[in-house]
C-alpha cells in the first residue's frame, strides 16, 4: 500500500514495549533490526558493501542476527537475517554474512551482555571526523547525549580482520554507548535495537556539527551535565530512531514470520 504510514501512533512518553514470549521478542528484534538496516538504507549508507548492525538473540544469548550477505540494506526482510553463533558460524545456514560483522560483533556482544544492538557503518561526517581521532565536544544539542559517554578507539586497524581487534574495539568502548574508530566511522550500542540506532542518528549528526563548524563554542560543562539527564536517555535513542523510520520508511506490511516479510 504505497503512501500508507503503517506505523502504530508515536507520543511523547512511548518507550520500548515490554514483551515477555521468547518467541514474540525474538520477532520484534528482527523487525527493528530489518526497519534499521532499511533505514540506513535510505540514507545511502552501506552502498558499498561496508557497515553492519547486529541484534542479539533473546533466547540464543550468545548468539546475534545480521543480514546476510548480499542483500541491499533498503531491501532488508526479516526473511534475510541470519543467526550468526559464538564461532561465527551461520546457525541456520540460510546465507553468508560478512566476516568483519562477526570480529567486530562477537566480542562487543560478549563483553555487554546489558547490550542488544552494535551498529556501525561508513557515513558521510562519521568517518570524515574519526580520521582526526578525536573525542566529540559538546558544541551542538546532540553531543550532549555523549558527554562524558562516549570513547576513542585509538588504533590503526582500520580493517578488522580478527576477533582480537574486535576485543579492542570492545575495550575501548568500555562501558560507554559510541566509540569513534579511529580512520574508520562510529559505532554505537544500546539495549534494543532502537535505542542503538537512534544513538548512532544522533552520532553521525554530532559528526556533521564538527566537521562543519570547526571553530564553534563549546557548551559548558555545567550546561551540558545539566541536560545530559534528558538527551542521555535510552528513551531518547529509541524516539529518534521511531521518529527517523516514520520519516524516511513509511511503507510497510504488518509483520507476518511465516514469510518471512516485515
């Protein structure tokens, strides 16, 4: 039905719904993780083969899903997940994935089992940024969801070729929702796949401010600790990412796992 918002209602106090089947989790992952692949998708992100965003398995916990290979991100189904297991394998054997999903991935999910969804991809102000390797500075609204919550990757393995630089990555992201990879792009987390994306929106937008306004005026720290209450919020990440996909993927069919669509 093109031109028809399927989308349910969004208000301003709605955050990520509580569901308690196994199964019916296990679902709306996979529909948030294709709507987010989908989205990038729209943005022209992942043109190239580059970029990858994973969702944990509510059940299988050490275990994640990911598109498989080959697919265009704005084609992206809940039919062309993959489960990928704990050795990189494809559990299901329903296609490739690209490897560097999995070094980067596996030991990120491992070491925040309070995560759910990693993102990360090649974008137009990201990876222009991290080429400096520098931190964010609280000079635009967005970086204050970041402050004092985001990490530098300072490493020159641009491409990951082992769960050893992964396990870096891991390290150096800490506790913190963004690491900025160095010559390399960003990469956010967050407790649902929502919440993760929304972050990373809102990274690519801080990127922007920076690479545009070079000598902008930083907020103050007192300023930017005094809004960081609101704009750090999971709930914030999950309304930017509802509010992207209701601007940029409005055409959707309900959701029917039997086939697989979404």
């Amino acid at each position: 039905m093109a031109g028809v918002n399927s989308h349910p209602p969004l208000t301003p106090t709605e955050v990520e719904p509580v569901i308690d089947s196994l199964d019916e989790l296990r679902v709306h992952r996979q529909r948030r993780l294709a709507l987010a692949y989908r989205l990038f998708g729209t943005m022209h992100w992942g043109e190239q083969g580059d970029g990858h965003i994973s969702a944990r398995d509510p059940e299988r916990t050490d275990c994640f899903w990911l598109l498989r290979y080959g697919v265009p991100f704005q084609d992206a189904t809940i039919g062309d997940l993959v489960l990928v297991g704990p050795d990189g394998s494809v559990v299901d054997e329903r296609g490739d994935i690209n490897p560097t999903a999995y070094y980067i991935h596996m030991p990120i999910h491992d070491a925040r089992p309070d995560i759910v969804c990693a993102a990360h991809t090649h974008t137009g102000y990201g990876t222009p940024w991290s080429a400096f390797g520098r931190p964010f500075r609280a000079i635009c609204q967005e970086a204050v969801a970041f402050h004092g919550d985001h990490a530098v990757f300072d490493d020159g393995e641009v491409d990951i070729q082992s769960t050893d630089g992964g396990k870096r990555i891991a390290a150096a992201l800490g506790g913190t929702k963004l690491t900025i990879l160095r010559s390399h792009g960003l990469l956010t987390v967050g407790g649902s796949v929502d919440e993760a994306i929304g972050w990373f929106l809102m990274a690519e937008r801080v990127a922007e401010v920076h690479v545009k306004a070079t000598d902008a005026e930083p907020i103050s720290d007192e300023d930017a600790e005094r809004c960081t209450a609101s704009m750090a919020d999971p709930a914030q990440g999950w309304k930017t990412f509802n509010w992207a996909i209701r601007s940029r993927v409005p055409d959707l069919t309900v959701v029917d796992p039997s086939s697989g669509t979404v």
